[in-house]
C-alpha cells in the first residue's frame, strides 16, 4: 500500500489554521479540507485516495458541483491539496 507516516491529526488541524491567517480560503474550501482530512484519516493516511464529487456534496449542505469546483480549485492553487482528475475510460 502506498501510505505516509501516521499524520498527528491536532498537528494538521493546528497548521492548517495557522496557514489560513496568510493564505485565507473560503468556509466551503475549509469544509472540503476537512472532509477530505476525515476521508484520509479513514483510509490510515494514504497517500492518494479517491473520493467522489457526490460524497463531498452530500457532506456540505446545498454545496452546488459548481460551488464545489471552485472551493476544490482555491485549495488547489493554494497549495492545500494535489488533486488528479480520474479518467472515465474504465
């Protein structure tokens, strides 16, 4: 399995606020970051995993797929997260 060191959850939380006060994001990206850092800790911190733009939606009230794209693109060019469009070719 293709796994990191176990991340200190308080840690990750702790710096990632601390990264908001120069790097500030919007609540929906913050609420995605933090779906996705609950997914991860789920998978015992994989390095790469998947999750789909259905299960993210249905975390976040009346999360539009546009308002999404937007939220994951700011954590993108922000540097919060690395994201890979999966191919539909399966």
């Amino acid at each position: 399995m293709n796994r990191k060191d176990k991340i200190d959850l308080e840690k990750q939380l702790s710096e990632f606020y601390s990264t908001l006060d120069y790097k500030p994001i919007s609540s929906n990206a913050i609420s995605i970051y933090l779906i996705l850092l609950e997914i991860n800790r789920k998978t015992d911190w994989l390095c790469e995993f998947k999750v789909t733009n259905t299960i993210l939606m249905s975390k976040i009230k009346n999360l539009s797929i546009s308002a999404l794209q937007r939220a994951r693109n700011e954590l993108i060019n922000n540097q919060y997260i690395l994201y890979k469009k999966r191919s539909k070719s399966k």
